[in-house]
C-alpha cells in the first residue's frame, strides 16, 4: 500500500521531554509498544543521533509519539527476524537493506514509500539512496551516517614498532612483522562475532579482482566463489592468519562489547578493520588519543597486482528504516510523517556531525569542514562520494541461508580449520 500525504509541522529541534525509553505491556501492539508508532534501533554507534531525533519528534508531535527500544547489534538481528517472520515487528523496521530488504518485499512485510519520502530522496547521495530501492519503488531510507569500513591506526604504537601507515598489502604484511617484535597484537579482530571477518575478505577480494568478484556471486553464477580472484583472497586471509597478523585470542573477542576497538585505542593492537560507525566511540572512549592525532585512518591498502579500483570501498552504505506492513495505518502514518520530516533536517544532520558521523546528503562539505572531526568526516564523506563502487556488507548483499554459511565458512577459514579451497568449495555449493 502507500500511505497518504497527511504532514506535520515539525517544531524546532527540543530536548525537554525524555523519549519513551521502553514499551510497556498494555495491548498486543506490534513491536512491543503501547500504543503508536514503535521503532527498534542499535545501540552504540549513531545511537545519540537517532535518540535526538525522536526525542525531538515526540516533543513536537505529542499526539503522534514514536516508542524506540535499543538492543545491540547480534541480539537486535535475532530479534527482528523473529518479529518479521510472526507479524510483530515494530513500525520502523532498522535494516541493512540488500537481500533482507528484498525478502521483505517480496512477502509484503514493508511498505511502498516512494511517494511519501520523494523529498527526502532527494537530499540523499544518489548512490546510498539507490540501496533501498527495488523496481524502482523505494522500500527503504537512510537513517543514519555513510559507514564504509576504514583502516584505523594509533599511530603511537605503530612509531614505536618503527612502522607506519600501510598503503599495499605487502606494507601491511612487514607492519604487521613489526609490530609483533614490538611485543603487540598487529590487528585488533573480533572474531567470536564473526562479522567483522567479513570486511577482510571482502576488500581483499574487491582489491583482487574489482567489483565483478562479488558480482559473480550476487548473479548466482556457477564457481563464482571458487573463481581465481575469490580463492586469491581466502588465500590472503590464511597468510594474515598464518603469520600471527590477529593475535592468538582473537576468536574471543566481542564487537558488541567494544573490545575490539578497545585495543587499539588502549595499545595492545596497532590496527583495526572496521566500520566508521565505530569513529564516535573512538572520541567517546579514547578523546586524548583522537585529540592529539594518535588515531590515524585510511583507505584498505591496494594489492599492487589486483584489478580492483583502489577508490572501492565496502560496508553499509547507512542504515535503513522501513516501514512495516502488519501495523496499523495510523502508526505506519505517524513513521512516514517522521521519515519525511525529521530525517536529514538540519538538527539531524548537525547531531550525526556532531558525534563524528557522516550523514550521506548532498551539499554538505562545509558542515564538514567546520566539524570538530573534519579530517575523518572529510575522509568519510569523499569515500562515498568518489567511489566507483560501494559493495554492500556480504551478509547483508546475499540471501540469509547463504549469509549464514558465509559466516559459518569464514569462521573456520580465519581459525585455520578450513583451507582456502575447502572455504571456496563450500560456498559454491550454496549458490
């Protein structure tokens, strides 16, 4: 269905009345929620951002209140799929978009926005907005900041191991020698949580062979995983893991928890692959660190013989929220008001900005420019803007039976219990 084009007034951005922390148990209301439009987020990351922005709506809209509960990251993906599958999901649904969008679609779980959010699309950098579009219908908008995955460094253990930023890979391979005789952990990596393995292979496999990597698998085409450019990249990752590139506890380490990057920015580890999401805790946790210039970031380094463009970038173009289908229509109305209204206003966007986090609208370069952040927002912001290609996460980009095994054969490969051939093999036969 789409919804109609009833609008509100949005009143000045307020912090005077508390946003309705969690949903209480009067009725059956989808989501958890009492009564109106209900929303699930994150926590961490651009959680600040996002609790202002309802914060603001409810004080303005007080007849039209939105009730948002926050879980983390693992624990909210569980949930939701569990909400959507029985009819119970909130109004705002938080996503990633990519293939979970798609299977919303597909089973009429969300709503066509596409009239209700025109002006909002616009704002929105062509090539995020286009993530939650399907059949030219838009399914899905942006909420919160670009997260392409950055090399972050602190740059105090890295001079005291004699080394430095690493541009290719075979600088990243004599860094990480470095920075093991130096007594410390070269790459921070949570692997217990799995995901984050993720970006290791996928900018090694887009640096190898480009884009058409991973579009082979996307395409279901056969071997497209155990082609020479995929098994290339698995190799890649048995040689970091062979060399002692990710410690010997990295199989321990929980992203929600923060402990990967807590190693950085306390300097046990030298490095870390990760989200820009994870800038703002940087400047909430580590503020001497990030004050002083200790924290360096980059681009993921080329590998010099690759086909790949070195202006590639992958992670979550943002995220997304969707409107659910099973709520009422005065709810589902209440959240396209807001998607249309509050979304990328000026305070929305000063608040992303503020905490270090880049919103994906146009014109905004001299907001940048003046933030407190500028050098790793201006980083942020050009990456999305320039990039030949912005490759959406894997687990996201691929249906959720292959995610899970994609995570399940990553898993094994980064403990050296799979070869890079078996991983390949075995994720062919799941295309």
């Amino acid at each position: 269905m789409k919804l109609g084009t009833r609008r509100r007034t949005l009143l000045a951005f307020g912090a005077s009345a508390p946003l309705v922390a969690a949903a209480s148990a009067c009725g059956n209301k989808p989501g958890g929620g009492a009564d109106g439009a209900t929303a699930w987020g994150l926590t961490g990351g651009a959680e600040e951002a996002m609790r202002a922005s309802f914060e603001a709506w409810n004080d303005a809209n007080p007849d039209n209140q939105i009730t948002a509960e926050y879980f983390a990251n693992d624990a909210y993906k569980e949930k939701i799929r569990t909400a959507i599958g029985s009819g119970n999901a909130p109004t705002l649904v938080f996503g990633w978009a990519g293939a979970t969008l798609a299977e919303y679609v597909a089973n009429d779980s969300v709503v066509d926005l596409t009239e209700d959010t025109a002006a909002l699309i616009d704002r929105v950098l062509p090539s995020v907005a286009a993530t939650g579009t399907i059949d030219g219908k838009v399914y899905a908008v942006p909420n919160n900041q670009s997260q392409p995955v950055v090399m972050y460094y602190n740059n105090e253990v890295l001079e005291a191991a004699g080394t430095g930023q690493p541009q290719t890979w075979d600088e990243l391979l004599a860094a990480v020698e470095a920075l093991k005789s130096s007594g410390v952990t070269p790459i921070a990596l949570a692997g217990q949580s799995v995901w984050p393995e993720l970006m290791w292979i996928s900018y090694l496999a887009d640096r190898v062979g480009g884009a058409d990597a991973f579009n082979r698998v996307t395409a279901g085409e056969a071997g497209a995983w155990t082609h020479p450019d995929m098994l290339r990249a698995a190799e890649m990752i048995t040689e970091l893991v062979d060399v002692g590139a990710f410690g010997d506890n990295f199989a321990s380490v929980v992203a929600d928890a923060g402990a990967d990057h807590a190693l950085v920015s306390t300097g046990k580890a030298g490095m870390i692959l990760q989200g820009s999401w994870i800038y703002p805790e940087f400047r909430t946790n580590a503020p001497e660190l990030v004050d002083s210039g200790g924290l360096g970031f980059g681009t993921f380094p080329i590998v010099e013989d690759g086909a790949g463009d070195p202006s590639n970038i992958v992670g979550n173009p943002a995220n997304f929220w969707s409107v659910s289908a099973k709520d009422s229509e005065e709810a589902q109305q209440t959240a396209a008001d807001y998607l249309s209204e509050a979304i990328y206003d000026d305070e929305h966007v000063d608040s992303l900005i503020a905490i270090g986090a880049v919103p994906p609208v146009v014109g905004i370069e001299d907001k940048i420019a003046a933030a407190d952040s500028a050098d790793f927002l201006t980083l942020n912001y050009e990456m999305v803007r320039d990039a030949a290609n912005f490759q959406l996460s894997w687990d996201q980009a691929i249906p959720a039976d292959q995610a899970q095994e994609l995570l399940n054969n990553l898993s094994t490969l980064f403990l050296g219990q799979q070869t890079a051939e078996e991983f390949c093999a075995a994720m062919d036969a799941t295309l």
